[in-house]
C-alpha cells in the first residue's frame, strides 16, 4: 500500500481528547492502534481577563476567548479532529469535565454524528474499555451547571472586587464562596478574641491492687450524684476533696462489663480524603488534590507503563464498585482469613448536601494492589496518600471490631472515683488500621476489693477557646453548610491565603488578618447575601437543579444579580468615605516634619507620612491586638552598611530585615519566604519568594545577582515531562510548565476561581 494511502487510513481512525498529557498516556496504553490520544492541557477557552466578558443586558451571554498561550495547541486538536474519523471527549466526569468537552467541540465545529463522550470513575483497561461500549452525548444541563457558576463568580468578583479597592484598599478580591470562607474564619477569631477562660479542677488518682498491679482513677460523683465540670471550681474545692479521699477506705463498689462494636469509618470523599490527609500526614487541602491528581491519572510502576492507583478524587460519594467490594474481599480473606470476610459488601449512607450518587467514593483501582507493592515508584508524599486512601477502602470491607469495655465504680467514702478501659476481643477492621484504637488496659478487679492509694492529687484546668480553623475543620464546616463542591475546596483555601485574607500560623492554623476583618465587616453590613451561608449554599441547590435539567441557568443568574446590581450602584454613591479610615497618630515622620497615620493595606497595618505623594516615607506598625509594642524578631543576617544583626520588621509589603542600628543605619534588604527548590540554573541557590517594586510576588534565586533565574508562579520543584523545566502552579489550579514554549499543562485544582 502506497505509504500516503496507509497515512490516509490511519488519519480517519479514532482522536481521544483528555484533559492532561499524563493521563492520555495511561489511557493511550489500552486503547488499539486504530486510536490518537490527545491532550488539551487543561481549560482551553474561557472568559477574558482583562474585561467582565458577560453582555448583562442580553441574558448574560458569556463571551469566550482561547487565550494566546493555548492557540496553537488548538489548532493542533482542531487538525487533527477534522482529519479524524470520529471524536471522542474522555475529560473528567464532573461538570468542568464536561465543559472542557463542550468548549471543545463548540471550537471544532464538528456534526453530531462525529463526536462521542465516554466518561469513567477510574483509568483502568477495564474501565476504559467499558467506556468505549457505553458513549453518549454531552449533557448541556452539565456544562449549563458549570457555566451557571463561573458566570455568576464572574459577575461578583469582576464587580464587587473594584468596589473593595475604592473603599478598603487596592488588590482586594472579593468571591461568593471565598467570601463566606473568610467570614467563618474571622467569626472564629472574634469568639477566640472574646473568650474568657474559666477555672476548674479534678482530682486525679493512681491505685493498686493487693496484687500490686497499678491503674488510674478520677473523681466522679459525690453521695451518688455525678460531678460536672465545673463542680471542683477552686483549688480549695479540690484540695477538700483530696483530703477526704485520702482519708477514706478505697474499695471497688461495682464492676461493669459490655461488648461494643466498633464500625470502620466509610471510603473517602473528597472532603473526608482532605480532612485525613490534613490531621494525619500534615497535607494542605491543594497539597492533597494535587497528589491524588496524580495517583489517578497514572504513574509508572517499573517497566509496566503508567498506571491509574485511584479513583476520580473530586467525587461526594460513599458507594463502592461491585468489582471492588469483591476484590477487597478476595484479599480480605486471603491475608487475614475467612472469619474478617464479610458476608455481605458493605455499603454507606452518604450524608453530603447535594451528593451525586452516580458518582463513586475514592478507593484504589486495585485492592490487591498494597502500598508495599507500589511505594518503591512513588513519592514520599504520595505512597503516604496511597497509603491512607487504600487502608481506608479496605478496612471499610472487614467485619467490625469487637471490644470489651470495662467502667470500676471505686467508693472513698462520700466520693465515688471512676476508671474505664478497653480490650479488643477481636481486631476485625482493626487488623488493617490498628492506629484507629489503643487498649486501656485494667486489672482484674471485683466487687468489694480493698484497694490503695499511690496518689491522689488536685490538677488545675482552664477551659480553652475554639480553635483556629485547619484546612480540615474548615472544609468540614464548608461541606456541612452546602458552601461549595468537592472541585471547590482546596483551591477556596488557596484563595484566601494567597491573597493575603488569612496567614498559616502554628499548626497551620489559618488566622485572619486586618484586612480580612475591615472586608468581611463591610460585607456583612452592605452585602449580606454575598457572605450569608444559607444563600450561598441555595445558590449550590441551583446549580445541582440546572445540571439535573430541571431549571434554566440564566434566570437563576437573573434572580441573584438584578437586586445585587443596583444595591451595588447604591453603596457606590452611599459609602462616600473609605471604610478604613486612617488613624491619627503623635508620631512625627522624621523626613519631612508631618504628622504620620496608621494605615491599612492589603499586608495590613502600616505608618505612613501624611505628605503623600510629596513624602513617601512608611514604618512598620510592630502591634498586637491590644496595640502593645511587640519586640522584633532578631537574626542572625548581618546588615550589609554597618555590620550589626538585622531584625524582621512589619511593613506594608509584609515582612522585611531592617538594621538593629535604624534610624542611624537604614540598612534593610527584602525577607525572603523559602520554596525548597532547588535553583536549576545554578544547581546552588534555593528558589525564594521576592515581591518587585510594584509589590507583586515572584519567585527567584537567592543568589541573585550572581545568578538571575526567575518565575512569576510558585514553583513546585517537579520536572515538566516534557522538556525538563521546572513546573509551576498557575491560574485556576493548573500546574503549568515554567517554559512557555514548552506548554505543557497538568491540570490540579479546576474549580471556578474569581478574580
């Protein structure tokens, strides 16, 4: 055959569009020759950036744009779509997967009768194979669902956003969903800031039997009544107790002993995956997308190509495969025996808003395929991610655990002290997490048994406040209230730090600053909807009514942002001042003799010379909350003028090192915040983050000037598979390679973000 006529042949096979490079190798390895699969690296059209690209006035059409970076890689897929046979969309299940479907073939202008759509929950031969038999077309009520939003997100970060600027301060953002994330934040700080701690004590007890063995005790009841927390409210209280105690005969007065069942806890969600990962392994919410973005798109193991470990990680359900619950149980009984089979598959009640049943939990592709087997081609991070989500799949198939618990009654005369324990009988699920319990162990004991005292012992307590959020309490707080979707979470909380809303203290807690009080109180008072919880989350029952086909998208566009319009046009004209006012203070700036005021900025609070513009002169405004001075943090960086230590100081583009000796040296250089990558220029530096003159972040090497190697995004100390640059984070979650000829796209987070 003539060698233009085989090329014929092989153009009018099958094109696979996918969404990330990674993932049309994986696939690409179980489809046939007679198939091409493609990548579209991620988003390819979307609305302007520099524009609110929405005709208002005109049922809110949306105008779309493929953005220049992305216009050659679609005139390859368009090419190779009309050269094609028939074409296959085979993005994501969710909605934005559908979108990206949709985008593409509005772009490619194909009949229907070219294009299929083939959806799965897992990047397995089978799965795909599958797929194949059972096309369908694009559902618009999906891609309706997910325009719905972005549009609506547009609409008040594309508006809302500038009103910030003029009243607060300049670079603010505003959002529907990061709004509401910021409010429960400074709310929990406010209860924290107001909480006065109260006072109370227990008696703490060691005892042992005449058979010499030790266990502890507490203080429980006095003449048959239970104590409350608070009954022992003074020391004098509890020394009083103390001393009648001490001075009782100890004897056992009951004994109690019941079986307890202990269930395994269901497979994950996407929420339930971001809370573990975040209390166990120490993972943010974006950390932990990231990385399950990967176990599920495929990774090499040996000389066997990539393969897909887990399911799709952006997913409300509880429900498990067939295929799985049958393999679980093969290995179940396998490793452990058949008394930790279970008779019947488990399944779960899942109890999300708005859940998606059709949709699977996030388990392992393969439940025979164990972390050991697989932590030799990972990343640490990653066989630890592997690790957690195949325990927890596992487990949710083995019998529950039986335990015995044990509650002694002791009796010290008009006082009762109380001691409880645990044994397991049988591990059950325990066999496979043996982490989720610790036996309390207690001695044999029976009724009416002399008992003695090794110690007995007051211990002061003072209640605590609630604790600052983590990425796990807040994205279980955000899932209870209906507030956002699983593809919405983490790149929420991303949101919210990066554009200087909260800061990661101790523990990385998630703390408000200034600005994040001054913005939600303006919020709350003349824009309630936009961070009252019960309307956002309405706002989610819509979107889950439209992709079900059950309401058209723009009157519910319509219904939300007509009102919001005009009381926007109304506090326009309304609120003349800014809202954060500056603060007179008696400090006189030392450059130009005037008056300096404290003001806030995007970083937070600053001096600054009333002189503006004439004087540009600011200080740091080095204060905690109850405006004590707060001592600078010293260094062990020697000010490169004079010699002295430098100080991290507070300004108005955060935290710098300035000179112990100012104001006779003003010495100071930027504070740079570390990444731990290293710099692949020079092999030597490290990859710091720096801000330019005009306050914007970027990235480059601390060596700098000996070496200039820069980014604007984030690195993330990956290698693009492509062409070996570093890869950075970019707009909308992606994961973008630093060289822009390159263009390779792997996409993270695709959840809708504001400006």
């Amino acid at each position: 055959m003539p060698k233009k006529a085989a090329a014929s042949k092989k153009n009018a096979g099958t094109l696979v569009i996918v969404e990330s490079p990674t993932k049309a190798k994986t696939i690409g390895r179980f489809l046939g020759s007679g198939y091409t699969v493609l990548s579209s690296f991620g988003h390819i059209r979307d609305l302007p950036k520099s524009e609110l690209g929405i005709d208002v006035e005109h049922a809110y059409a949306p105008r779309y744009v493929i953005p220049t970076d992305k216009r050659k890689r679609v005139s390859e897929l368009k090419k190779a779509a009309a050269a094609a046979g028939k074409v296959w969309f085979a993005t994501d299940e969710d909605r934005e997967g559908e979108a990206i479907s949709w985008h593409l073939a509005e772009i490619f202008g194909l009949p229907d009768d070219k294009v299929e759509r083939i959806t799965f929950h897992e990047i397995t031969e089978t799965a795909i194979k599958n797929a194949l038999e059972h096309p369908r077309k694009i559902d618009r009520n999906l891609v309706n669902a997910q325009q719905a939003r972005r549009i609506l997100d547009r609409l008040v970060g594309y508006t809302l956003s500038p009103f910030l600027w003029k009243k607060v301060a300049k670079g603010l953002s505003a959002g529907r969903v990061q709004s509401v994330a910021v409010r429960l934040i400074v709310e929990r700080e406010r209860e924290i800031l107001a909480f006065v701690p109260r006072e109370y004590w227990t008696v703490e007890a060691q005892l042992k039997t005449p058979r010499d063995e030790s266990f502890p005790a507490r203080l429980f009841a006095k003449n048959g009544e239970t104590l409350d927390k608070f009954a022992l409210a003074t020391q004098a209280d509890a020394e009083a107790a103390v001393t009648a105690v001490r001075a009782a005969t100890l004897s056992v007065s009951s004994v109690e002993r019941k079986q307890v069942k202990k269930s395994p806890s269901a497979p994950y969600t996407t929420s339930t995956l971001q809370q573990d990962a975040n209390r166990k392994l120490g993972f943010s919410a974006k950390q932990t997308m990231l990385l399950a973005q990967q176990l599920y798109e495929g990774v090499k193991l040996g000389d066997g190509g990539e393969v897909g470990l887990i399911t799709y990680m952006r997913t409300d359900s509880t429900s498990l495969a067939q295929s799985f619950t049958d393999a679980a149980a093969a290995y179940i009984e396998k490793t452990f025996g058949k008394k930790y089979r279970p008779e019947q598959p488990r399944t779960y009640v899942t109890k999300s808003k708005g859940a998606q049943e059709a949709h699977e939990s996030v388990r392992p592709t393969d439940a025979a395929r164990t972390p050991e087997s697989v932590e030799a081609h990972l990343s640490d991070q990653q066989a630890k991610l592997y690790d957690l989500i195949w325990r927890r799949a596992v487990a949710s198939q083995m019998p529950d655990a039986q335990l015995e618990a044990t509650t002694v009654d002791i009796a010290a005369g008009e006082y009762t002290l109380r001691s409880t324990g645990s044994v397991v009988a049988f591990d059950g699920f325990l066999a496979l997490t043996p982490e989720s319990q610790k036996d309390t162990l207690l001695p044999v004991l029976t009724e009416k048994e002399p008992l003695a005292a090794e110690s007995i012992e007051p211990k002061q307590h003072f209640t605590e406040p609630p604790a600052r959020y983590s990425d796990a309490s807040l994205v279980k707080v955000l899932e209870e209230h209906g507030i956002g979707r699983p593809s919405t979470y983490a790149p929420t909380i991303a949101t919210i730090t990066e554009r200087g809303y909260v800061e990661r203290i101790e523990n990385r807690r998630l703390k408000p600053t200034d600005i994040a009080f001054a913005v939600t109180d303006l919020l709350v008072a003349h824009f309630p909807q936009i961070v009252d919880t019960e309307f956002t989350a309405k706002m989610e029952e819509e979107f889950d009514t439209i992709a079900e086909g059950g309401k058209e998208w723009a009157p519910v566009i319509d219904a939300f942002y007509k009102p919001y319009a005009e009381n926007l046009a109304a506090k326009e004209k309304e609120i003349i001042k800014k809202v954060v006012e500056d603060v007179p203070t008696d400090m006189v700036c030392e450059k130009c003799g005037k008056p300096m005021v404290i003001k806030t900025g995007r970083f937070g609070k600053f001096y600054a010379c009333t002189g503006f513009p004439e004087c540009r002169n600011t200080k740091p405004y080095d204060k905690d909350e109850a405006g004590n001075e707060l001592p600078p943090e010293t260094t062990d960086e020697k000010c490169q003028l004079c010699g002295k230590p430098m100080e991290i100081r507070e300004g108005r583009f955060g935290k710098y090192l300035r000179c112990t000796g100012y104001p006779e040296c003003e010495g100071k250089k930027p504070l740079h915040k570390g990444t731990g990558v290293t710099c692949p220029k020079c092999g030597e530096g490290e990859i710091v983050e720096k801000r330019s003159k005009r306050g914007k972040i970027f990235y480059a090497c601390n060596r700098y000037p000996k070496c200039d190697q820069a980014y604007w995004q984030k690195p993330t100390g990956e290698k693009c598979p492509k062409c070996g640059s570093l890869l950075t984070f970019a707009a909308k979650g992606e994961i973008r390679c630093s060289n822009k000829e390159c263009g390779y796209v792997k996409p993270s987070e695709t959840g809708p973000q504001t400006p």
